[in-house]
C-alpha cells in the first residue's frame, strides 16, 4: 500500500489524475474503474484540462462506474449518468460506447447485475479502479455488514448514506433508497486502485479502514488486501 500526503484538495486532485493519466499513458486502451461523489471533482477537472492542452488522449479507454440509485432515468439530473456526462464524459474524447455507468431503470434488476460483470469482464477487468469512502467505510455503495465477496447488487442505503448525499437532493424523501452497486469482489479485481479521500471528516474512517482490523463493518478495510492500493489523501488536522 502506498500512501500520499496531499497539501491540499488541489494538490490531491492534480496527483489522482496524475496517477490516472500515467495509466492512460502506459496502455491507451485501458479500463478505468470511474467513482462519482464530490472528491473526484477536482480530479475530473484536471483530467480534462490535460485534454484540452491534449496532453491526454481518451480515444481507446473504456470506462465503468462503480454505482447508480435505482429509479433514476439517466436523464434525471441528480443520477450518476448525469454527474458523469457533466464533469467529464462531455468534455473528453472517451467514445459514447465505451462508457458504462449501471443501469438503475431497467426492471429486471437482478439480470442488470449479472451483466454489468460480463460486461467488465468481456474487457479483460479494470485495470485501474478509482475510489472514494464513505464517512461510513462504504466504498461505492457496499454498505457495512455486507459480504466481501458479493457481485455487483442491489442495495439498500444507509441512513448515513442518504443524510451525506441529501445535499444533491431537495429532501430525503426525494431521494431513491436503494442503489446498484459494483461489489467488492470485482472492485479487487482491479489490477490497481487508487482511494482518494478529502477533509478531516475522512479522517477516522480512512485510519480504520488502512490501519483496523479487516471487517465488512468497515468495507474499505479489505483494500488492505490489494496488492496494489495507493492512497492519496488530505485529511491532515489544520490546526
Ligand atoms: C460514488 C461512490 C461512493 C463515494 C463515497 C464518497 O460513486 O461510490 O462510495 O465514493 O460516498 O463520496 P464523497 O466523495 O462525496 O465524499
């Protein structure tokens, strides 16, 4: 495990993308695992800079996000489609049909699920896996309590989960309840990831997640395990 310091959001961001560039450099037609929430922002950001100075070239990459709510149409301005097209599928080179984000409308869910692994799976798994942490430990939305070794799902969210995303939404009520989410098993899979974790409310969870005991109430805990996990995080106390 590799663990960077960042000296700031900025400073967390510029090396994330850094990292993922470096990934994109080394093999063109690469698979990344993409995360939404708000830490990759800045990261996204940066990525489409570097393309816009064509520093970066998106033309053979595949991507899959790692989760989106159920009973969200892609359209739906709060869905994690939408969040995906405004802060980087729209502004890069990535071709409209190697981009994936799951499916939460479909009606057989559970056969959305099954697919969605083929599908990484008929493109040889990710080979660099982004990732953020819930206050909570969740990563993507594998929740506490949930066994490792699940396939991509359908969740229920928890209470701590909604009141942190509620921000997107007008009131809890509005918000969808479960979600479909890539499972632990396939995040690792991935060849590499890379956690990104911002501000000091990161703090606890990320040191019990790298340095705790191994357990499903703290999902992040077992990228202990991945042979190759690096950390960029800004969690440092200002005072
Ligand atoms: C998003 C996702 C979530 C977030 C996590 C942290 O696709 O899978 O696990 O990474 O909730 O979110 P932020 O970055 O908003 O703190």
């Amino acid at each position: 495990m590799k663990i960077i310091h960042a000296k700031s959001y900025a400073d967390l961001s510029r090396k994330a993308a850094n990292i993922i560039s470096a990934q994109v450099i080394l093999k063109p037609n690469c698979v990344l695992g993409l995360a939404t929430g708000s830490t990759p922002l800045g990261t996204y950001k940066q990525l489409i800079e570097w393309y816009n100075k064509d520093d970066i070239d998106f033309s053979q990459v595949t991507t899959f996000n790692l989760d989106e709510y159920v009973g969200l149409d892609p359209a739906d301005p709060q869905s994690y489609h939408a969040y995906m097209r405004e802060n980087l599928f729209d502004h890069v080179n990535l071709r409209k049909n190697a981009v994936h984000v799951p499916d939460g409308m479909v009606e057989d869910l559970a056969d959305a699920c099954k697919r969605y692994d083929a599908l990484i799976q008929s493109h040889g798994g990710i080979d660099l896996q982004l990732l953020g942490i819930g206050k909570n430990g969740h990563i993507a939305f594998n929740e506490p309590g949930e066994a490792f070794e699940k396939d991509t799902h359908i969740v229920t969210l928890e209470t701590s989960t909604l009141q942190a995303n509620r921000r997107f939404f007008g009131t809890e009520e509005d918000m969808p309840k479960h979600a479909i989410t890539m499972g632990i098993r396939m995040i690792m899979q991935a060849k590499k990831i890379l956690l990104i974790a911002d501000g000091e409310s990161k703090r606890d969870i990320l040191n019990k997640a790298l340095y705790g005991p191994i357990s499903a109430q703290v999902p992040a805990s077992i990228l202990q395990l991945h042979p190759d996990l690096t950390v960029v995080c800004h969690v440092e106390d200002k005072t």
